[in-house]
C-alpha cells in the first residue's frame, strides 16, 4: 500500500497552503464570534506515527482535550483537533467572552463553546481540503474527549487508521492580537484505507 510518507515537499507544502487558507477562514469566523482579533497560521505539516504524536501535544504526559469528527463524503475516515488542556480552557473563556482564568472545570457551557470552536476549526480545513482535492468532505457532530494524549489517539483511532505510522498532522498556531498570546493546537487527519488511496492520488495529480 502506498503510504502518505511517500509524499514530496512539494506536496506537503500544497497541504500546508490548503490548511493556511483553511486556517485564515476559522481565524475570521472565531473573532467574529469572540469579539476578539484571532490570527491563525500553520507552521508545519508533518505526516506522524499515533507512537510519535503524544511528545508533539505536550512535553510531558498531562491531559489533552480531543475535539473528534467523522469525515463523511468522497472521503471518510476521522478528523481529530487536539489542544493541551490550559490552551482549550482559554479558548471555552474567549468563546463565552469570560475573563482569562475564570473557565476552571469542563461544564456543559465549556463543553459546548469548546465543540463550537473545534466545529469552526475542522469545517474550515475540510473546506479548504476539499475545494484543493475536488472532493466533497462533510464533518459530522463533533464530541469531546478529555484523556491523557495516548489514551485520547488510542480512542481516535479505534483500530480504523488505515496506517497508523502515517497521520497527517497540522500543527495550528493561535495568535490573540489583545493580549500577545500564543496557543498551539494540532488538526489531526486519519482517513479510511480506501480513503487514503483516493487523496494519495489526488495529491499525486495535484
């Protein structure tokens, strides 16, 4: 089977440009919301074990949340937005418009602006990914999942990747232009076997 870590730099970089634009519709839609300046960019796109990707989320083994989507249409498989623990509590706060440390524990009304940012993130990347392709990718409902980050891609992946040494990762970058922060998340994408040949040679072509 052709892995995806056959792909060229050039093709990677086509990948990363796709995502930056992806990336600068979810930026506009989410300050919109937040009432806030967001900048989002994608300095890197990496293709990565399910071994090697807990060690990229958090130096240590400490908590993550998961934001997790099926990716339904011409291409299926599942779409996963992991961000370390304080950087999704800081995002329910910009979300629900609440002062920095007031969001301490996980209540339905963190739950639910968090999914709304992780519904904004993934449509905008899979739109992006999908006028790039040609190919219609729909996201399903998105739910949450907080775990240690092993736990978290062991659950994504529920024996479903069709290979597991070859996870597309697209690390974000969140800028907020108020208060100079800067927060990292990752856009995970992990397609059927049949789905990653399919977007192989779409990739290959393009």
């Amino acid at each position: 089977m052709a892995a995806i870590r056959s792909l060229k730099t050039i093709q990677l970089d086509a990948l990363r440009e796709t995502a930056n634009i992806g990336a600068g519709h979810a930026a506009t839609a989410l300050s919109q919301l937040t009432g806030t300046m967001i900048m989002i960019k994608v300095p890197s796109i990496t293709v990565a074990s399910l071994e090697e990707l807990p060690s990229q989320f958090t130096p240590a083994e400490e908590p993550v949340a998961a934001i997790l989507m099926h990716m339904l249409g011409d291409l299926t498989g599942r779409t996963m937005l992991v961000f370390p623990k304080p950087t999704v509590m800081r995002l329910a706060e910009l979300m629900l418009r609440r002062p920095v440390g007031s969001s301490t524990a996980f209540s339905e009304l963190e739950t639910s602006a968090i999914k709304e940012a992780g519904n904004i993130l993934s449509g905008a990347y899979m739109n992006a990914l999908s006028d790039f392709l040609g190919m219609l990718l729909l996201p399903s409902p998105p739910s949450l999942v907080i775990d240690m980050s092993s736990a978290v891609l062991a659950s994504a992946a529920g024996g479903a990747v069709a290979d597991p040494d070859a996870i597309l990762c697209v690390e974000s970058e969140f800028q907020l232009m108020e208060t100079q922060q800067s927060l990292r998340g990752f856009f995970l994408l992990l397609p059927d076997p049949a789905s990653l040949q399919v977007m192989l040679r779409a990739l290959r072509l393009a």
